[in-house]
C-alpha cells in the first residue's frame, strides 16, 4: 500500500517525491549559503563600509586640514601685501627726503656761487674804478689844459679836485640806490 499523495494544484500536478527532495536540497543549499558565503559577504560588505567610513573621514580631516592651511596663506598674503604697503610708503618717504635734502643742497650751492659771483664782480667794480680815477683824473685834466691852455696836471695832484668828484659821484650814486630801493 503505497500512498499516493497527489496534489491538486491544477495542471501542473507535481510528484511529491521530487518536490520533497527539491525542498530539501534548497533548505541544505541555505543553510550551506547561511553559515559559511554570507558571512564571508557579510564581512567584506563591512569591511567595505568601515574603509569608506574611514576614507570619508580622511577626506573630512583632508577637508578641515586644506582649510586651515589655506587660512594661513590668506593670512600670510595678506601681511606680505602690508609689508610691500609699508615698504612702498617709506621708499616714497625716503626718496621725498633725499630730493629736499638735494633741493636744499643745490639752494646752498646756488646761494654760494651767487656770493662767489658778487665777491668776484665788486673786486673787479673796485678794479676798474680805481683804473678809470686814474684815466678819467688825467684825461679831465689834460682836457682842462686845452680848453684853459696850460697844463692842469700838477694842479690837479695838489688839490684832489678829481677825487673829491668821484667822491661826491659815488654819494650821489648811493643816494639814488637808497631811494630806488624805498619805492621798490
């Protein structure tokens, strides 16, 4: 007596032997899969996470540390450009100092050669006064002579007539300096 045991799903009317043994052979397969593949893929899908957890941490630390360096750069840039400012500001002021210092030299030197200059005209304004009382005092007195016609030269030694008029020309002349400078 051999039981049949048929199952009436419809057309198909599977055999109950080869479904049993289908179903046990997948609950082994499972079971085989549960206990020695899926934690191995388990723990490679972990590993996986924790090495990209920690690649994602890296990349933060990455992140912050290239931040901060570059905080410093802005910061360094910007005390270079201060000091370049700075730099900048006292060559302008050391070269303003040396062009007044030169300015003020060159004034001194200018003033010097103006003084050297009058120095040098009065001593010859003096030379060549003195060379025309000698020619202007003797070609007066010889013109004298000619217009009086006798000679006027001793005369004119003995009594200074010449040199009291030159006298009294540079008076006058220094008078008409002094007020020429009054209405100036």
């Amino acid at each position: 007596m051999a039981m049949t045991f048929a199952l009436d799903v419809g057309p198909l009317k599977p055999d109950l032997a080869p479904l049993v043994l289908g179903l046990v052979l997948f609950f082994l397969v499972f079971a085989v899969m549960a206990k020695a593949i899926l934690p191995r893929i388990n723990k490679v899908l972990v590993e996986r996470e924790q090495a990209t957890d920690g690649r994602m941490d890296e990349a933060e630390e990455t992140r912050a540390e290239a931040a901060r360096v570059h905080a410093e750069y802005q910061e360094l840039l910007a005390e270079a450009r201060h000091e370049a400012a700075r730099l900048r500001q006292e060559s302008v002021e050391q070269g303003n100092a040396i062009i007044a210092e030169l300015r003020a030299e060159g004034q001194r030197q200018r003033e010097e050669i103006i003084s050297a200059g009058h120095a040098v005209i009065d001593a010859e304004r003096a030379v060549a006064e003195a060379e025309l009382r000698e020619q202007v005092g003797a070609l007066a007195t010889e013109l004298a002579g000619r217009i009086v016609g006798e000679p006027m030269a001793d005369y004119a030694r003995q009594s200074g007539v010449v040199e009291r008029y030159l006298e009294e020309l540079r008076t006058a002349k220094a008078a008409d300096a002094a007020a020429g400078e009054a209405r100036g």
